[in-house]
C-alpha cells in the first residue's frame, strides 16, 4: 500500500499551527531591554512607525494587486501562478518594511515572529507559484464566496484617518489607490489575498492555504485589543476582514478532500 504524503495527514497539520504559535509568540528583539509586560504596546510602536518612510509608494501595491487580478481573469492559466508569485512577493516587501522601527524608548525594534511568519509566507507562496498549485477561476466560484467581497475591499481600501490619538473612519473614494497602508501591512494585505484563495478554493495548495489562514487568524485573534480601548476602536473593525475570512479559509482548508488536494499538485 502506498503512503500517503505528510500533506495528507491531519497530524502535520496539527504540528504547522503549534509551529506557526510559536512563531507568533517569538520575543521582540530591542536595542534596550523592554518589560515584557508591554509587548503589545512595543509592537504597536514598530507598526506605528516602521511604513512612514515608503508611504509614497503604497499606490504601487494597489495598482500591481489589481493588474494580476486583471490577469487572472483575463488569462486564468497563467493568471493563478502571477497572484501567488505577486503576494509571495509583497510578503517579502513587508518582512522587510513593516517588522523593525526606530522608537523613542527602545532604539531598534524587531517584532520577530512577524518578520519569521512573512518570510515564512513569502518562499512558501513563491514556491507555490514555481511548482504552478495555484488555478483561479472567478467564474466557478459558489455565489456564497463573494458574499465575503466587502470584507476583502474594506481591508483593500483601508478607510482610516488620525484624528490625535484615536483612529476614525474616512471614505474617501480617493484612498483606493492613495491609501499607503495596504501593501505595507500583513493585516490588510492578507485579507485580499485570502479572499482569492477562497475564491479559488479547491484548486489551491493544501499547505499553503493552511499556514496562510491559520497565520492570518493568530493575528486576527491578536487584533482582538484594539475593541478594548475607544481610541482603537476603528481599527478592529478594520481587522474583522482578517479575522473572519481566515475563520473561513481554516475551516475551507480542513475540509480539503483529498483528490482535491491532489489535483491542485497536477
């Protein structure tokens, strides 16, 4: 009889998850030491300051986002590979941008699991494009999936402003393209990038939407604080398309049959 893949047991599951938590829960590295007890206002530091320095260039991940949409439902052959090799890329971008900053009280500041787990996501989603495991197809799509599309072009537009200390609303059409938060940030990105994979749902690789999903719902599940403080308020729900589109793609990733899992491999 014939072994089935590690990728077709639930157990190596089990195990990417406990791997990804410890990712997640890595220690911040600090140029002064940091009470442990403020982590998450440290982290919340490092994401506060770390895309200032390319906010000119936030235009360019909307504009690249929608042409390899524009090409996958143009040319759905080769329209799969583009988006994953695009978002393993932008992936790459943000370990690079969005994971470290200078801030008053500790110097440099790593957010470490954040810039392991984007890294992590960047080889894994270039390697799905190379091996060719991703087939989008709009068309096929349930109606039920696009249901969900509000929540993708929430995170896509990003209608936030700074008023002081409190983050407010601001739907501005212009912030569709100007926006600078999109592509320099895992918790807007990823929510785009997740509906695509529901929507492309089987026809994708079985790892990759795993650690893609359950990734994305740690950090959802995170983002949970911003409702306990009125001035963050609008940034949780700004984090909903994160946390329930990856509630979406976990459940999508276990229920996976196999044939469909193999099929996305051919």
């Amino acid at each position: 009889m014939t072994k089935s893949p590690l990728t077709q047991r639930k157990w190596f599951y089990i195990l990417v998850y406990l791997l990804l938590v410890v990712i997640a829960f890595l220690p911040l590295y600090t140029e002064h030491p940091y009470d442990p007890r403020d982590t998450q206002q440290v982290i919340f530091e490092i994401l506060k300051r770390a895309a200032v320095p390319y906010a000119a260039w936030g235009w360019v991940f909307r504009v690249l986002t929608l042409a390899v949409i524009g090409l996958a439902v143009g040319k759905p052959p080769v329209g799969g590979r583009a988006i994953a090799a695009y978002f393993g890329l932008n992936y790459l971008v943000i370990a690079a941008v969005q994971t470290h900053a200078e801030i008053p009280t500790y110097g440099l500041a790593i957010h470490t699991g954040a810039l392991v787990a984007d890294l992590l996501l960047g080889l894994l989603w270039l390697w799905v494009a190379w091996k060719d495991r991703l087939r989008i197809s709009f068309s096929d799509a349930p109606r039920w999936r696009w249901v969900l599309f509000p929540l993708a072009l929430l995170a896509f537009w990003t209608p936030v402003a700074v008023d002081g200390t409190r983050f407010v609303p601001n739907f501005d059409p212009l912030l569709l393209l100007t926006s600078p938060d999109y592509g320099l940030a895992y918790c807007l990105l990823t929510p785009v990038f997740l509906f695509l994979l529901i929507l492309a749902y089987p026809r994708v690789d079985r790892l990759a939407l795993h650690v893609t999903a359950f990734n994305g719902l740690l950090y959802g599940l995170f983002n949970l604080s911003h409702w306990s403080n009125p001035d963050t308020l609008w940034m949780g729900v700004m984090h909903l398309p994160l946390l329930v589109l990856s509630i979406v793609a976990v459940v999508l990733a276990w229920r996976m049959p196999v044939e469909d899992a193999e099929r996305s491999r051919a």
